[in-house]
C-alpha cells in the first residue's frame, strides 16, 4: 500500500495499550499517570487470549486487490487495524476540556434512580452539540479518563450515562472530589475487546466456510416438518427457507435469506428456529443480531408462541454483564441467567453442563464471543448459527460466531439474513471502505433478485433503492439448488 493511498494522520503518534484497562491511552496535553479502574469484572470480561497490538507497522502492512484463502487473514488484520486506528484519531479530537460538573451520590435516566457503589461517585457534565460522529464512537466505549483542572493524574472512568446534553460517568471517590473543587476534562478511549475478538475470530474461522464452493447432496422430506409447514401463514418462498434450514443434508451449505425491509425475513427465521425445535430436540442453535433490540424479538416470539413452561431449561437470552437488569422487559428476564451479587445482580452463562443442554442461545454479535471463549465448549456445539440483519456488522464481526462453526460431514448450518442496501456498519477509515468486502450478506449476494411482496410496494423498493436490479413475482424459485450459497428469497 502506498503512502499516497492511505495518509496517517499523525506519524509520531505513540499508540500504547494499557493492560489493566485494555484500552488505547488518550494524549493529554500534558503528561498525566492515569489510574486504571480497579474493577474485577471489566478485568476478566476480556478473555481473547492474544492482545494484537495496534502499531505502525501493523497500518502499514501491505493490501492487496482482492481477497483469497491465501490473503484472506493478514489482509482482514489490516483492515481492523486501520479502522481502529482512524476511530482512536476521532475520539482523541473529541475530548471534553476543563468544563463545570456537578458530583453525586447517584443519577436518574429513564427509568430509574442509581446510586454509587461503595467507593465512587457519579460526575455529570452539561455538553454542547458534538460531531454525529463522534458521539457515535463515544457511545460504543464505556471506559473514558477524567481529569480534574489543576491536576497531573487521570482516572479512569465509566459512561452511565451519554446523550447529547449529558455524560454522567462513575468514577473513584478520589477523583470525585478533585473534581468538586475546580472543573474537569473528559477523554475518551477506544475499547479494544471487540477489535481483539474479531482478530481472533479472523485467526480462528476455519476459511472453508468464508471460501465454500459445495453444492447440495439430495433433496430432503419430511411429513413432520410438512405438517408443521402447513400449520404456519408462512408463503412459499418462506417454507423454502425453512426446509433448507433443516435440511440435514445441506448443512455444509450455508443459507443466504434475502428481501427488502418488511418482507419477513426475521419472521422466517423465528418459525425456523421453533420448527427445529420442534423436529430435531438435539438442536442446539446459535442466534446473533446485531442489536440487543433484534435479539428480544425472538424471545418475545417464541414465549408467545410456546410460553416459558415449554421453554424452561431450553432457551436463554444472553446479555452483556453489566447491563442493568432494571433495563430487561419482564418477559425477556425470565429467559436470563443472573448471578447476585452487591449491585444487585448481573448477567453469565450457566454453568457449561447446563449450557449444553440449552436448545437456544440468542444474544448479539460481540456478546457470542463470551461463548467462543467459554472453556470446554468446542466449536461444532451448535448445529445451527443465524446471524439476523448481517449486512449491519463488518464481516469480521460475524466472524466472532462464525467461529463456532465446523465443516465437517455433519457440518454446522449458517443462516445469513438480510439486505445489503439498508443501513450497514459505519466505517470512519475510508482505506478499509476501499478495500474490505463490507459483509457477508454483499459478499453472497445476488442481483438477480426475486422476492415476495406485493407489487406496489416492489416497485417502489426496486426503483428508490435497488437501481432495478431486483425484479417482482408472486411465482419464486426458493433456492438455486446446485450453487453457493443456497440462496433464499423472501
């Protein structure tokens, strides 16, 4: 890659890492010890064993024009480099100099009032408009350093709270009270957990699932899964899903679901996942989103149709751990596992020997990384991993699920979803914009589209947001049997 491609910013800049926080250290203008945050669960939440350190020559490392089996490691490595460079640069331009806060003992949001832990204190700030950008960013990194005016020492902090008018952080009571006597900077950090997991995915996916080229070995039929088919309102392309999906015969293949907005695509894949549960009680599926938002749905879903006494013991919804259990509807917490402890009570994976025995995991990309780090359970565990709205998240962050999957004669069955034209994961280094296949659902994708919908509105999608390159009827093929991916439109 030449230099005139790609332009660094800022040739001297030191990029250090530091190990208790795992996080890039910010630049102050002046030189500043900064004291990490001494909380045992943010420590070991980072499992990835490898800590892929960000360095010049890591962004300097060279591209090439397409990737293969060959590249396809050491390019997607310096890709995330480069990305995580770019985002550092942005956030070390969009820190909050010497402004007025307000120190308590505990904050309101929305839908409660929280108060400190023993030894911390909330600091509020009052912001003015920044960057959509930025604020983007910010929102993706808990973990921020807050310096009081007339002070050589930073702390490390955590975003509770972070809209455009406010950012509460909790911090030590030490810096609480440097900060209630004189105003207070606030810089913001990229977190590096979920760029070390996807460095890891990328290390660890096996590559014939990324490059397949295998097409079907016969035809599947099942009475059962016909009776349970027909019980369902689904339409034809969408039952097409459903017996690819289960078809055991072709779970070497991995299923791409396609269809514009509100053409059912995550419908389908509920009715899968309680079909499977239905016909194959060995079923253990893994199902990712890309939003926690995405993922209630299914639960929602399934409790409604088969309720929690049917569901006990065989299905859990995943969370990040310190996410507030007071922010969980109801009916989602039933299906959560939570372990007590002084604030209350916070999210884990069961044990490993009542892991196993769970027929459905649902949980959002970056969080199925706790299960790919998870001592004994091996990748091939799931028969089935779905990632609904794909074309959201960088293929690398697929990877992170991705790499609980095995190619084997009984191979894991990968289910894509989505539709590369709708929002998609937003890039700030425009090198890896040039450079990167953007997801796995465009990587797959078809322009010869065929879905089901009502003509009216396929004509509007087709000519607004497809450039025509997706044509209407009501008379679809439901798979093309004899190429990859086995591609299914709705």
């Amino acid at each position: 890659m030449s230099s005139e491609s790609f332009e660094l910013q800022s040739q001297h800049q030191q990029l250090t890492v530091n190990q208790n926080g795992g996080n890039l250290a910010s630049n102050w203008d002046t030189v500043v010890q900064v004291i990490p945050l001494d909380i045992t669960d943010l420590k070991e939440r980072d499992q990835c064993p490898e800590e892929y350190p960000l360095s010049m020559d890591s962004i300097r490392a060279p591209l090439g024009s397409n990737l293969t089996m060959v590249n396809y490691r050491q390019q997607l490595h310096t890709l995330l480099f480069m990305e995580e460079y770019e985002r550092q640069t942005v956030l070390s331009t969009s820190h909050l100099p010497n402004m007025s806060c307000e120190v308590t003992p505990g904050y309101r949001d929305e839908y409660m009032y929280h108060c400190a832990p023993q030894g911390f204190a909330y600091v509020t700030f009052q912001l003015d408009d920044m960057a959509n950008g930025s604020l983007q960013l910010i929102g993706r990194n808990r973990i921020c350093e807050v310096k009081a005016a007339n002070s050589n020492i930073a702390y490390q902090g955590i975003l509770e709270l972070f809209g455009r008018e406010t950012l509460v952080v909790r911090v030590k009571e030490e810096c609480a009270k440097l900060c209630e006597k004189d105003n207070a900077s606030v810089r913001f950090t990229q977190k590096r957990k979920l760029f070390k997991y996807m460095h890891y995915a990328v290390d660890h996916v096996d590559l014939n699932l990324m490059f397949p080229n295998y097409s079907p070995d016969r035809e599947y039929k099942s009475d059962e899964l016909t009776a349970l088919l027909n019980k369902t309102n689904l339409n034809t392309a969408q039952r097409g899903v459903i017996e690819d999906i289960v078809n055991p015969f072709t779970s070497h293949i991995p299923s791409l679901v396609c269809g514009p907005f509100g053409t059912g695509k995550t419908s389908t894949l509920v009715e899968a996942v309680s079909i499977l549960l239905q016909v194959n009680t060995m079923s253990r599926i893994l199902v990712c989103t890309h939003s926690n938002s995405a993922a209630d749905i299914y639960i929602e879903r399934l409790d409604k149709k088969f309720g929690p006494e049917f569901l006990r013991g065989k299905v859990l919804r995943h969370f990040y751990h310190e996410r507030k259990t007071t922010h969980i509807k109801a009916p989602i917490l039933k299906y959560t596992y939570i372990v007590n402890n002084h604030l209350g009570g916070k999210f884990e994976l069961p044990p490993l020997p009542q892991l196993k025995e769970l027929s459905v995991i649902v949980t959002t990309i970056e969080q199925s990384g706790d299960l790919a780090f998870l001592p004994g359970l091996e990748p091939g565990h799931f028969s089935h991993i779905f990632i609904d709205e794909a074309a959201q998240v960088m293929e690398c962050q697929s990877l992170i699920a991705l790499q609980l999957a095995v190619r084997r004669r009984v191979a894991t069955k990968i289910v894509l979803a989505g539709d590369h034209m709708q929002m998609e994961e937003e890039l700030v280094s425009k090198q890896v914009k040039w450079n990167t296949r953007q997801d796995l659902v465009e990587t797959n994708w078809n322009h010869s589209v065929q879905f089901n919908n009502t003509k009216n509105i396929g004509d509007f999608l087709k000519h607004n947001f497809y450039s025509g390159n997706i044509s209407w009827s009501t008379q679809i093929s439901v798979r093309e049997a004899d190429v990859y991916p086995s591609v299914c439109y709705c």
